[in-house]
C-alpha cells in the first residue's frame, strides 16, 4: 500500500505524520483524513495530497497553519487543521430533542449539535487526478490529451473551484449555455461537452459523484446545412478556376481540382488515390474508390466513376508516368492528421486568397457543382448519388437501382459540359 495511504473498515484514509519538530506547535503527532472512492482514487488523492502536505511541512514560516490550511482548502474545500488556540469558533446550530410523550413530566430539552457534512474532494484537484490516471495509462495520444486538458480547464474556468458535491444537472446546462453564447462552433462545441461528460463518467464510476451530471448536455441537434446550390460555383466562376488550374506548374495542382469538377468526388478521395485505382472497364477508364487506399466517409463512398473525356487524356498519360516510375500513389502528397487531402486544402486556401474567388469557390463547392451540372442535365437524382457517394436520402426508390457498370456510367458523366479551357 503506498505511503500516506491506510485501508480502513469504511474504506480508506490519508495519514501524514508530522515532522517532530513541529509537533509541538501543531498539537498533533499524524494527520488522518478519510478519502472518497475506489481504491485507484484514493491511492492519487493520497499521493497528491500527501506530497503536498511534505512540502507544506518543508516550507512553514511563522504561521505553521498557513500552508496546511491553502492545502486542505484546495483539496476538501475547508480547512481542516486548525491552531492549538485557535478564536472562539462561531456556535454550531443547535436542534431541539424531545422527549417521547408519557405521564410523567416533561424532560427539559436536550440540545444535540448537527455536525455538517464532509465538502469532500475539490474539482480542480479531481481533474489533476482524472489526467494523472489516463495519462499514466496511456490512454490518450499527445493532441487529444490537449484537448482534454482545455475542455476540462473551461469547465473550471466557466464553474469555479467548487466541491464534486455541488455539481448538478444545472451546473452541467450552465456550462452547455456558456458554450453556446461564447459563439463556439457546434462541432467545437459537442467535442468539449464530450470530453467533460467523459470526465463526469469517470467520477461516477468510482464513487465521486452519485451520477453523471454531465451526461448528455450537449442534446441540441446540429444546424441545418444550407442548401447545397450555396457553394455551386457560376460559370463565371468556373472560368477563373479553369484558368487558375491552367498556370499551376506542378501537375496535381492542375489534375486535382479537374477530377473534382468531373469526378464528383471528394478531395481526401482523389488525393489518396493509388496507382493501381486507375482501370479500365472495355475501353472505358474509371476510378476505383475503397478503403483500401484510405478513409472513406461511409459505405456509399465505395464506388467506381468514369474518367470524363475532357480530362482522360491528361490524367491517362499523368498516370502511366507515374506508373513508370514506380509510384504507389498517384500524387506526390504528404500524409498528414487530415488524410491525403489536407496539403490540397491548404494549397487552394493560399491560391484562392491569391486569384481573389469568392467564398463559394472551395474544394468542396466543386463537387457541389458537379452534382447541380449533372440535376441541370436531368440525370435522375439516384444516379447522381451513386456518383458522389452519398448514403443520406436514399429512399425505398433507391433500394431497386441496379448497380451500373463503369461503361453504363460513362454515358451518364459524359452529360456535364464545362466551358471550354
């Protein structure tokens, strides 16, 4: 059993001694203190208070009481120690008892002193203990450890220090109605309440809390998207990026907006692509998309699209060079935490600032407009979802489309027209 820490019949406590040198104006040999929760809990509570008290010993000044008192207060909220002579203390509130009814005469009132209850442990120190026992386990990587940190450093920031037991639903709706006025996205919201309510569960679990009070704060159902033409580019539009993508002098940043404007698929989609995803199906070329290469977003998103024949050519011969060097990938792109496609992101980002497009005019609003071109076209909307990969709005129509081969699906891609580079 570690130092400091003593298992008891009601559970376990924290006991200190006290150095011999100051026993004397202290008036105590040890301190015991009782420690709520498992036995995991108490051994962090115990080591974290106990090293805080050897310190406190370590540096006492004139007031010996001073560090021992900031110590308990962080930890149980009050001050546990107190002087060998320490003023009158105010009078403890006081019940009146009487006695059972009987013949004979009334007792006198008996005064019976209510002891309050223990604050118990506090929330700042609960939350160095919550990271001290998943970090110890490694349960978290370096950036989500981070976030952890900040999520829980907001919720003490928005609460204050308070004890575990003060804690409620309310406090919990509180702290979800700051988020909210804050202006926080509500991506960037949902993942602080989730790392908060983890927390919470964590506490319950051994004992700190009655029950999670954090647990399902974050109820509010994400925004509507708006409505997908909002990010179709004009043709106009179309214009300018063409002719962007006609001076870009490395042969991704020219190839890569092309397969989003004829393709329809998604940027970490085209960027992850393997040389060996390039097929042919009797003449006709097409994408093969599957997890094989990386993330997909759901299962719709496993697909084969027809290479249009405005871009076959380029992209064709783009390949085969590639092929012949002996490339795995089909572009030179750096993984990173994002996929294949965050070093495309950050290269329009910098390009459209530079060409001066408008907001509509991102990676993503490309295959929005590949999708609008193709409903402009009157290609059925069902087929429009299994070129793009979508899994949401498929009705019971959707269930009797029979797949389509590639070649079936040329037919269908070579419908979108764009000006003429």
């Amino acid at each position: 059993m570690p130092d400091y820490l003593v298992q008891r019949r009601s559970g376990f406590a924290l006991r200190v001694r006290v150095p011999p040198a100051l026993r004397s104006s202290l008036g105590i040999r040890e301190i015991w203190r009782p420690l709520p929760g498992d036995r995991r809990t108490a051994v962090l509570l115990s080591r974290a208070i106990g090293a805080r008290l050897v310190l406190a010993f370590s540096g006492m000044g004139t007031d010996p009481f001073d560090e021992l008192r900031k110590c308990f207060r962080d930890f149980f909220g009050e001050e546990a120690l107190r002087p060998k002579s320490p003023p009158e203390p105010p009078p403890a509130p006081v019940l009146y008892v009487r006695a059972a009814p009987s013949c004979a005469p009334a007792p006198p009132l008996i005064p019976r002193a209510v002891t309050p209850p223990p604050v118990g442990p506090m929330l700042r120190a609960t939350v160095a203990a919550y990271i001290e026992a998943r970090t110890s386990r490694e349960a978290w990587s370096g950036r989500s450890g981070e976030a952890v940190k900040r999520a829980l450093d907001l919720l003490i920031d928005q609460v204050g220090d308070c004890p575990l037991a003060t804690l409620s639903h309310a406090t919990a709706e509180e702290f979800a109605k700051r988020l909210r006025e804050s202006g926080r996205a509500h991506e960037t919201r949902r993942n602080t309440c989730n790392k908060v309510s983890a927390f919470g569960g964590w506490c319950h679990k051994r004992g700190l809390l009655p029950r999670n009070v954090f647990s399902g704060m974050m109820d509010e159902k994400r925004p509507n998207r708006p409505d997908e033409d909002r990010s179709v580019l004009k043709p106009e539009e179309v214009r300018l990026v063409l002719r962007a993508v006609g001076l870009a002098g490395e042969e991704w940043k020219r190839l890569i907006p092309l397969l989003l404007l004829y393709t329809g698929c998604r940027v970490n989609e085209v960027a992850q692509l393997r040389v060996i995803d390039v097929q042919d199906d009797e003449g006709t070329p097409f994408l093969r998309l599957t997890e094989e290469a990386g993330s997909l977003k759901n299962l719709a998103s496993r697909r084969s699209i027809p290479i249009h024949s405005a871009i076959a050519h380029e992209f064709l011969a783009y390949v085969e060079l590639r092929r012949a060097a002996g490339a795995e990938r089909v572009f030179p792109l750096r993984l990173g935490v994002d996929g294949y496609g965050a070093m495309v992101s950050r290269w329009w980002s910098t390009t459209r600032e530079k060409r001066g497009f408008s907001n509509d005019a991102t990676l993503h609003g490309l295959r929005h407009t590949f999708g609008t071109r193709l409903r402009d076209c009157g290609v059925p909307w069902d087929e429009i979802q299994v070129l793009m990969g979508h899994s949401r709005g498929q009705g019971e129509t959707s269930r009797y489309v029979k797949p389509q081969t590639p070649k079936q699906l040329a037919r269908v891609i070579e419908r979108l027209s764009y000006i003429d580079r």
